[in-house]
C-alpha cells in the first residue's frame, strides 16, 4: 500500500491544492481515481463547534482546496460530517467549512436521513445505523486531522469514520463497547461495513496535519501542533500507520490501527508500506496522559477495576460555564447537573469514554491522578 507524505506548512490554498494534486498523481491522478460525474461525499473531521485555528476539526481552506480538486471531473458534491452534539450546520459555520460549501456551491449532507450498513466478516457488532448519504456515493473521500485522542490513543483516517454514526447515536457504542479493546474491535466492525459499503467504489484518505492536535484530544483538551504534514493514501490503517510515526508515538498502543491489521483490513506493518513524496519527519506529539499499554488495556477490560484502575474526569470550576454539553453526551448518564451548579459524576459507574471532555467548550474538564493501585498495577 503507499501513503503520499507531503511537507506543507500553512494553509495557503494554492500551495495545499498543488501538494494533494502531487499526492493524487502518485497514487494514479483525479481523474482516475474519480470517474467523470460521479457522485462524491467529503467527510471532514467536524468534531464540535470549534475554531479552526484549534486544530480540531479539518481546516476550511484544506476542505476548499479538496473540492476544487474534485471540481475538475464532478460537480456532484457533498460535503459534511456527523458532530457529537451540535448541529451540523452550525459546527460548519463555527469552524468556516460552511461559507467554503457556500462559495463553491456544493451540497451539505443530510446527516439525520439514516440507513442499516452490515460488516459480513465482523467480529462482534455486524450492523451499523448511520447517514445515508455517507454511504450512496461512488467515492469517499475522507479528511481526517492529525490529532491524538484519551481514549483511542490517535484518531486519523480510521478513527475518522465513526462520524459516520449520528450524533449522540455514537454514546451508545460507548455503552455497548465500554472499554478500550473492545471499542477498538467495534471501530473496527463499522469500517469493515463501510469498506463493504464501498465495494467496487473509491475511498481516498487526506489527513489535514499541517496543523495537528496533541495530548489530551480529540477536542478542547488537546493543544494544537504545527506538524507541516498532508498525508494520502487508499488505504486508512496504512495511513495510520505512517501518522504514528509523524506523531512520534508509540504504535503497540494504538490498538484501534494494531486491529486493523490483524483483521486484514490494511497494512500495519511499517516495512510493508511504500511511503513516498517527501520523509517522515517525527514531531513529538504528546501522548494522552497514562496511554495504556496491552497488559493495561486488556486488565481494565475487568469493568469492576476500571475504578481502581483509570483515572476519572475533573471538573474546573474555574472554567466551567454550567452550560450542561457534558452530561448530555454521557453514555452511561453518570455525569448530571442541577440548575445553577456544576456538574458531577458517579466515578464508580464512569466508563472513562471522555465524550464529556471531548465536547466541553472551555476545556473544563482534566484527567485525575491515576489511583494508586492503577500505578503500581499498569507501570
Ligand atoms: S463522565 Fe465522562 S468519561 Fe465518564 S462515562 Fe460520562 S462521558 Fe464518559
Ligand atoms: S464541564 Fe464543560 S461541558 Fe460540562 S458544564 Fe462545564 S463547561 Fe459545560
């Protein structure tokens, strides 16, 4: 498999247009890979209503230099995502990939209209509602960020996919698949059923880390970080792969791409990967605090250690605004608010998800110590 690493260093959108259309020509050109007319969905990274410049979410000039690509075979172009628990056009007017929909006079996904997708080689989940028009195109095109996630270690181009589940729909497979290895095989059993969905089509995975996003991600918990980087490939896992090494970190621990090559479903494995354009350059992203190792991630399977394993979230009264995002997306609803306070949290049933500190708007909420039978237990 090849991934097309591209140095671009600032969202200038005739120098990131010219490195992407450098990239697609590696990997066989536009006009090859996306047949005349054919009906094409752009799935950015539209996590929450954030400001571009946070590096959360797929920058607006990367997404518009996308659709100019695109524009040169088709006009039939959709563009969007699925955010936790906004509405979609206002997290596209929030981080500006809505005035770009405006200006090229493309569409915007109808996210609510939903359909069944089937993995026939899945593991454990084997069907999947999500937005019907992510899945009736001819090709996919995928925009991931670069960025490193507390629960799934990173979230790139794999990871990037389960925007395909509707908004708060995604806190349910924090429920069902409440610890990490098995959120990793469900991440994994829906890309299964999007690649079938897919079938005989065309998926391109583009990563937007000119301006990445590192430690505690995928949202306000992280800090942004200039990465210089434009990643391109066929392949999501290989993709992946190649981001651990720009991101500097460690691949054993993200197990979410170590399933996806076990499965088949791309290449893991570094050696295997024709990596062209220009070198890797490492980065040194932060990791989340207390990544887990394999030993970890597989004791704090036990749900009744999670406790006294895994740190839990903190609320920062000093940032909070009470605005209650955090225990709308709680999964097991173990975070609540009263009228006019802060909210807290049944640490005992917490499932340590970090949805909540993935949708706070003020970065309010933070990691606890970890308990210290969990430091002896996971050193
Ligand atoms: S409190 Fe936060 S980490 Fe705990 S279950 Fe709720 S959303 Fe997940
Ligand atoms: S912690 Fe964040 S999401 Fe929760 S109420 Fe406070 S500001 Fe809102």
């Amino acid at each position: 498999m090849k991934v097309i690493v591209k140095y671009c260093e600032e969202y200038n959108l005739e120098q990131v247009k010219s490195k992407i259309k450098e990239s697609l020509d590696s990997l066989g050109g536009v006009s090859n890979l996306i047949k005349p007319n054919s009906k094409v969905f752009i799935k950015c990274n539209c996590v929450g209503p954030f400001s571009a410049s946070y590096g959360i979410t797929t920058h607006p000039i990367f997404v518009k230099a996308v659709i100019q690509i695109v524009k040169e075979v088709t006009n039939d172009i959709t563009v969007g995502d699925n955010p936790a628990v906004k509405d979609l056009v206002l997290t596209l007017k929030k981080n500006g990939i809505y005035d770009v929909i405006v200006e090229e006079g493309v569409n915007i996904l109808d996210n609510k209209d939903q359909m069944k997708i089937y993995n026939p080689s899945y593991k454990v989940y084997n069907v999947f509602d999500v937005s019907r028009g992510m899945i009736e195109n001819d090709v996919l095109i995928n925009l991931p960020k670069l960025k490193t996630h507390s629960l799934a270690y990173i979230t790139c181009a794999e990871k990037n996919l389960f925007g395909f589940i509707y908004g708060l729909n995604k806190s349910a497979w924090h429920v069902k698949a409440s610890n990490q290895l098995e959120f990793g095989e469900a991440i994994n059993d829906l890309y299964g059923a999007i690649l079938d969905s897919y079938k005989d089509k065309t998926i391109i995975n583009i990563c937007d880390g000119i301006i990445g996003l590192e430690g505690e991600g995928p949202s306000t918990g992280g800090k942004a970080k200039q990465a210089n980087t434009i990643l391109t490939s066929l392949d999501a896992v290989s993709l992946d792969r190649v981001a651990v090494e720009i991101m500097g970190l460690n691949y054993k621990k993200s197990f979410i791409t170590n399933i996806a090559s076990s499965r088949g479903y791309g290449e893991g494995d570094i050696s295997k990967i024709e990596v062209l354009g220009d070198e890797i350059v490492n980065y040194h992203f932060l990791e989340p605090k207390d990544s887990l190792s394999n030993v970890g991630l597989r004791l704090t399977r036990v749900k009744l250690l999670k406790p006294m394993l895994l740190e839990h979230p903190v609320i920062d009264h000093d940032k909070c605004i009470k605005c209650g995002e955090c225990t709308r997306i709680c999964p097991p609803k173990t975070m609540v608010i009263e009228k006019g306070k802060y909210p807290h949290l049944n640490t005992k049933k917490c499932i340590r998800c970090w949805c909540c500190s993935e949708v706070c708007p003020q970065n309010a909420i933070s990691k606890s110590k970890r308990p210290i039978i969990g430091r002896i237990v996971l050193k």
